[in-house]
C-alpha cells in the first residue's frame, strides 16, 4: 500500500470521533475533539520520529 494511503487511512481513523457529533449532546463535544486532537499530535509526533526530525 502507498504511503499516502496509510497514511490517509490513519487520518480517517482518528477523525472517526467527529462522525455523528451532531447528534449528540454539546458537553460531550469537547471529549471527542480532544480525541482527535491526541490523535493527531500522535501522528505528527511519529511522521517527526520517522522523518529523523529532531535528530
């Protein structure tokens, strides 16, 4: 598989959180968007460790 498709693949995981937020209540909002956000930093975090940067 592509990288970019990984890592398309890993985007849309952590962003599954944000699927039907609508639906729910407003104080449940910011746990699933603090998910997405620990999931994204995870990812740069690893894209940084992979890439050599901060070597």
């Amino acid at each position: 598989m592509p990288h970019d498709a990984q890592e398309q693949r890993a985007s849309d995981s952590v962003l599954a959180p944000l699927v039907g937020l609508d639906d729910l209540p407003t104080d449940e909002h910011v746990a699933r968007f603090q998910a997405v956000y620990d999931g994204l930093s995870a990812q740069l975090d690893s894209r940084a460790t992979d890439d050599g940067a901060g070597d």
